[in-house]
C-alpha cells in the first residue's frame, strides 16, 4: 500500500516544478506581450502612432531613463535599491554645465578648444557618477546604513546643492557650446537617434556582464541570500559598492546625453527619473526583493512605459499630468504580483 502515496508525491512535486517553470517563462515574456498589445491598441487609437518618425521619439525619449535602468537593474538585483538618481543627473548637469562654461571664458586667451571644453564636461559627468555611487557603496556596506536611508538623504543633497550653485535659477550652457554640443543628442547615425544607439550598447553591455560574468553571477547570488554568498567567499561588499557605481556610471552617460537637449540645468531636472527607472526595472520582471531580474525585460519596461506615456499624450484618454501616477500604479501592481517571490 505504500506505492501509493510515492508515485502521488512525486506527481505533486512534478506539477509544483512545472508550474514554477512555466510562472518564470511568463514572467520572462510578460512584459514583452505586454508591449506588444499596447503597440497594436496604440495604433488603433491614434494612426500616428506608428509613424517611424514617432517611434524613433519614443525610443529616444526612452534612452536616459532606460541607460540609468540598466545600472539600477544590477542594484534591485542585488538586493538594494537607489532614491536619488533623478536628483544626481541634476547635479551632474548642473557641475558640468557650471565648469564647461567657466573653460570656455579660456577660450579667447586659447587656453582650451570649444571640443575640448565638451569633452572635459563629459569626463565630469563619468567621473562625478561614479564617485557619487561610490560614496552610497561604502555608506550602505562600510557604514551599515540602509540603502533607502542613504539614497533618500542624498536625494536632497543633490538637489539642494544644484539649486544652490544655481542660486535657485537655471545653469545654462552658453550658445557657442551648445552648437557643437547639440549633434550628441540631435544627431543620427543610419537614422537612428545617437542617444537610442548608446541606450542599445549600453543595454547589450549589461546583459553580457549579468548573465556572461562572474559579477553577475555574484549580483545574482547576493541578491538571493546574502549571508549564503558570504560563505561561499563572495566579496560581498565589494560586490555591492560595484553595483552602485555602475549605477552612478549610467546616470553620467545619460546626463551626458540629457545635457545638449536642454542646454540647461535647473532645480527641477530629472524629477521622478527615479521612480521611472525603478518602474521600468520592476515592470520588466526584476524581483523587488532581489535575486533575480534580466536586462532585457528592464530594456522593454522602459519602452513599455514610455509608450503609454505617448499613447497618453496622442489620444488625451485622461490627463497628461496622470503619466507618474500611472507609473505608480504599475510599480504597485507589479510589487502586489512578486509576493513571496524571491
């Protein structure tokens, strides 16, 4: 009679496997059907949806908030997460507008060529992210700090200090700089947006070191059980401080991207960049709790949201102002569906 119950437990656990895999491979193409849906009811609504010309726009309007979703994917994944990049993207403009324009007063005296001047900036902003996102690694892991606490006080240092070297107004980048600048945020290559090329190399260049390397697998391991990661001699902390200065890396490219768009910097740039980022990041199937997350599904989260943004705009179905509230709700909704997944 014992047979029985065996053959019916191991039929039990064959279903619980299936079902689990089969949970994980929705979860992987979710949002890609997702996308796709949106795309078709996009078109239906408005015809002018799916111009190239439209398209282009929204993966170009895609780019800054996906390249920093890049970097914050490998953050959330390890278990962490990041309040302030929104705030650090404007500081970043903020000190690279502020110095490019100081250089150019050498130009006259030949002390610096206007592309040299450009290229300086752009140093500035790779070089200002990292150490920024160095800083929330040693906070977070030397000094023990909860990375919510440590992002949500930097969020306001940021800012304050942009308003402050602003004096409470705008940074702008003088005229002659803005010419020769514009072309790395207008300019195409076989056309397509400069700034959607750098998002796709950007992208392609995370999913190789999350699913291709040994820190990626390390991310991925620290992210599902901490303290199992640590006796398995990863270099926890080590780890840790390399998510968020790739994260700091990405909010500098894509500030060096934002920064030509505008040509300027003011208390107000990059509001709620975070909460964008971090929807794209959820919304593309990266578990809250961490663990486990792919590029590729951040990369369609973030095309994701930014086309119903515009099919928002296109079809004034409800306010435009109601776009971060949408973005809301998805994070809340998508948190409500990852209960208990770790």
């Amino acid at each position: 009679m014992q047979p029985a119950p065996t053959e019916a437990a191991s039929a039990q656990a064959r279903t619980r496997r299936f079902v689990v895999r089969l949970a994980h491979r929705l979860a992987g193409v979710g949002p890609l059907i997702g996308l796709v849906a949106l795309c078709v009811v996009g078109t239906l609504l408005n015809r002018d949806f799916a111009t190239v010309d439209n398209l282009l726009n929204v993966l170009t309007r895609t780019s800054f908030i996906g390249i920093i979703a890049v970097g914050m994917t490998f953050v959330i994944i390890s278990g962490g997460i990041d309040l302030s990049v929104g705030s650090m993207a404007a500081l970043i403009a903020g000190v690279m507008i502020w110095v490019m324009n100081a250089l150019a007063a050498g130009v006259n005296s030949h002390a610096f060529a206007p592309l040299a001047i450009i290229a300086i900036g752009m140093a500035i902003a790779l070089v200002l992210g990292a150490l920024f996102g160095l800083a929330h690694g040693l906070l977070i892991t030397r000094g023990r700090i909860e990375p919510f606490i440590v992002t949500l006080g930097t969020l306001g240092i940021f800012r304050s200090v942009l308003t402050w070297l602003a004096d409470g107004g705008a940074l702008t980048l003088q005229n002659n700089l803005v010419d020769l600048y514009g072309p790395v945020y207008y300019a195409s290559l076989f056309g397509v947006p400069v700034p959607v090329w750098v998002f796709a190399l950007m992208a392609a260049g995370g999913a190789l070191v999350l699913n291709r390397t040994a820190f990626g697998r390390h991310v991925q391991a620290i992210g599902s059980n901490e303290q199992v990661a640590r006796y398995a001699a990863i270099r926890v902390d080590r780890v840790k401080c390399a998510t968020y200065v790739l994260l700091g890396v990405c909010v500098g490219v894509a500030t060096v991207l934002y920064v030509p768009r505008l040509g300027s910097a003011t208390p107000t740039t990059g509001i709620l960049w975070e909460l964008e980022a971090i929807a794209a990041v959820v919304v593309g199937g990266t578990a809250l709790k961490g663990g486990e997350g792919r590029v590729a599904g951040t990369v369609v989260g973030a095309i994701l949201l930014s086309v119903i943004a515009n099919i928002l705009n296109l079809t004034s179905i409800i306010s435009v102002y109601l776009n971060a509230a949408v973005q809301g709700v998805a994070i809340i909704a998508v948190a409500f569906l990852q209960r208990g997944r770790r």
